[in-house]
C-alpha cells in the first residue's frame, strides 16, 4: 500500500514537472502568450496606463468589488439553489432585457443578502434605541428581513413590466416601417436591420439581436421563436407565428406585414380605452382617503368653531 501511495505521489510530481516545463518553453519561444499581459504591453506602448494596477483602479468600485464578490456569493449559493428556480429567475431575468450584469444564482444570492442585511440593520437600531427588546420587535425584523427579500423581486418585475409596456407601444411604428422596407424591394432580415439602425429601443434591440443570431448560423424562425420567447408578449408570439406561417405557405410578406401592424394599432387602441375607463376606479381610492377629508375639513370648521364659540 506504501508502495502504492509512493508511485502516485512520483507520478504526479513527474506530470507537474512536464507541464511546467511545457508551458515554459512555450512562453520561452513566444508561442502562446498571455493575453493579459499582451494587452497591458500594448496600452504601455501607447501610453495610456503604466500597469495593471492602475487599470484596475481606473474601473468603478462596483466593478472592482462588488460585482465580484456578488458572483461570488452566487457561484457559492448556486450549488445549494433548485435547478427549477434558477431557471425560472433567468427566464424572468430575460423577459426584463437582463438590466443588470449578474446571472440567476448572483441575483438569486442578492435577495439573501439584502434580507440578512436589512434585518440586521433594523435589528441594530431596535437594540441600541431599546435594549433587552429585540424580542417584542421581533415582528418588525421579519418585517424588514421579509421585505429585503422581496425587494429584487419586486424590482425585476417592474423592469419586465416597463420593458413589455415599451415594446407594445413600439410595435405598430416598427411593423410600418419594415412594411414599407419590404414593399420597397428589402428582404426580411434587411429590413429588421434597418429597423435595428433607425430606433434605439427594447424592439430594436430584440431585432438586432435576431438578426446576429441568423447571420451566426440559427434558422430564421428559430431565431423569431427564441425573440418571442424572450419578450413573453402574446401580440409578438402571434406575429411570429404569421411570419413562420407565410414563409412555408409562399403568402407575400408584405401584405402579412400589413395586416398585423393594422392588429397591433387596433390593440393599442384598444388598450388605451381600456386604461382610460380604469382612471375612475383607480381615482377613488385617492379621492375618498385625500380630497373628501380635506373638503370636509374646510367646510365644517368654521361651523365647528362658531358652535364651540356658542356653547
């Protein structure tokens, strides 16, 4: 068993010793290089920066501490996180255009963390501002802990919302011009493009990246499902679908063109009345609990004032 022991121990030691050799006579004959170190010679060349500490000090504090200790965290949580949940947070996480430089498990961590934080920090301030009553306000930590968690959360769901909302709005004009772009002689993927050029909005960018998903090699109605996939809004699916189904039936692009940006008005339309008859409900609430009272105030007052002045 000694003897076992030994020959792997050599073993090991010998295949390090090669590697090292290897990578040495590589270096040695300029074979491979490190890019990093290539890099930070040509920006010495040219005179931007001396070193790579300075480099790093030119970058945020964000990017320089903490981003990486936030992928950190995730890389560690992601090991002890359910498959179902990191892939539901990342589907959530495109359908908001990923507003933030973190993956699932990183964003996943985040809500931990701010969670152990802000409980903790309104557990500081009840036991310096009240000692020996943590316990009485235990209902406010959780409270506070409860809401750190959430908080990302509700935060996600608000980018997806405004970034839905934007696309809606956006895709009636978007439909006109690649209508137009297609009867002036452009093919499909040229008009998307220019689409792309034109605007600088959700819908641009969504088409733009479809179309170096087409030029990478993917079928193009892979890369429209993958698009609708990505902005989870009904009205997209189902032009996609239009799409998808004109190109295997031969039915001009044009004119599937037209009719869906004349459908895509009609539901703008249709979506501004129904907000529009919404406002009464919403303004109760404000006009019950903020304008009545004050009305109340103002009118009954002076009467108030007169009785008491009576009595």
């Amino acid at each position: 068993m000694n003897l076992i022991f030994i020959a792997a121990g050599a073993f090991v030691l010998i295949a390090a010793i090669a590697v090292i050799a290897v990578s040495l006579r590589r270096n040695a004959d300029g074979e491979e290089d490190d890019p990093l170190q290539s890099r930070l010679a040509e920006y010495i060349q040219r005179g931007d920066v001396s070193s790579l500490e300075e480099i790093e000090l030119s970058q945020p504090f964000s990017e320089r501490v903490l981003i990486p200790v936030i992928r950190r965290v995730g890389e560690v949580s992601a090991r002890f996180t359910p498959q179902k949940a990191i892939q539901d947070t990342t589907k959530k996480m495109e359908l908001a255009g990923n507003p933030w430089p973190i993956d699932a498990a990183t964003f996943l961590a985040v809500r931990f963390i701010l969670a152990v934080v802000i409980g903790g920090f309104v557990a500081a301030m009840i036991l310096l501002s009240s000692p020996g009553k943590a316990s009485d306000n235990a209902l406010y930590i959780a409270g506070a802990a409860f809401a750190g968690y959430f908080l990302p959360q509700l935060m996600l769901s608000s980018k997806i919302t405004a970034r839905q909302k934007e696309i809606r709005k956006a895709m009636p004009d978007a439909l006109d011009l690649l209508t137009i772009c297609v009867e002036a002689g452009l093919g499909f993927d040229a008009a998307m493009a220019k689409v792309s050029e034109k605007w600088d909005n959700q819908l641009s960018l969504a088409f733009a990246r479809t179309i170096r998903e087409v030029q990478l090699g993917k079928v193009r109605r892979d890369a429209l499902r993958d698009m609708a996939d990505r902005l989870g809004i009904p009205e997209m699916t189902s032009f996609v679908a239009a799409l998808i189904q004109s190109e295997q039936l031969g039915v001009s692009m044009a004119k599937i063109l037209r009719i869906q940006s004349d459908q895509m008005r009609m539901k703008r339309r249709q979506r501004a009345e129904e907000e529009a008859h919404k406002a009464p409900v919403k303004m109760v609430i404000p006009m019950a609990f903020l304008m009545f009272p004050t009305i109340m105030i103002i009118i009954l007052t002076p009467a108030a004032l007169q009785i008491m002045t009576s009595l």
